[in-house]
C-alpha cells in the first residue's frame, strides 16, 4: 500500500511532466510559419491534434491540481461523492481520481 506522501509524490511528478508537454505544444504551435497551401493545410491538421493533446494535458492538470487539494485537506482516497474509500488497485491506475469504481460508473 502506497502512503499519502509516496501518491503526492507521483502526482508532482505527473504534474511537472504535463507542464512541460503543454509548453512543448505551445511552442510547436507558434513555430508554423509555412508559405505552401499545402505545407500549410497540413500543418493546420497536426495543430488540431496538438490542441486535442493540449486539452487532454489541461483536463489532467486540474485532475491533479484537486487530488492535491484533498491531499491538504485529508480528504484523498476517499470518494468525493459517495464518502468510501477509493480502492489501493483504482488508485494505482488513476491517481487524481476523484471517484470510487461505483460512482465513476454511475457518472
């Protein structure tokens, strides 16, 4: 069983990371400067994805900016709808969940 501080720990690590990704992102979106139509379209297509990997990476950024709220408040670990204690096995796979495997399901 992992403690508290081992799961802040990793949550840090994540966050740092994501951080990193959504400046690499900003930055390859600021980088086209293409002149060709084609070139260009192309380019247009790899910013949706860029934009979609931006906003996935935002999504999990505020996940983790929560999880490290109830971290302060003694409140991680435990299902923020239902009050139980979010199991050893979910939390490995979803550290910043804030649901238990019942209620994400009824979600």
């Amino acid at each position: 069983m992992k403690s508290v501080a081992t799961r802040k720990a990793e949550l840090e690590a994540r966050r740092k990371a994501l951080l990193s990704r959504i400046e690499e992102i900003g930055q390859e979106l600021d980088a086209h400067d293409s002149k060709d139509w084609e070139e260009l379209a192309v380019e247009r297509e790899s910013d949706e994805v860029l934009e979609d990997l931006g906003n996935s990476a935002q999504n999990e950024l505020r996940m983790i900016d929560a999880a490290m709220h109830r971290i302060e408040d003694g409140e991680y670990g435990f299902c923020v709808q239902c009050g139980n204690e979010i199991t050893e096995e979910r939390l490995d796979l979803l550290p910043a969940t804030p649901f238990c495997r019942d209620c994400a399901q009824l979600r």
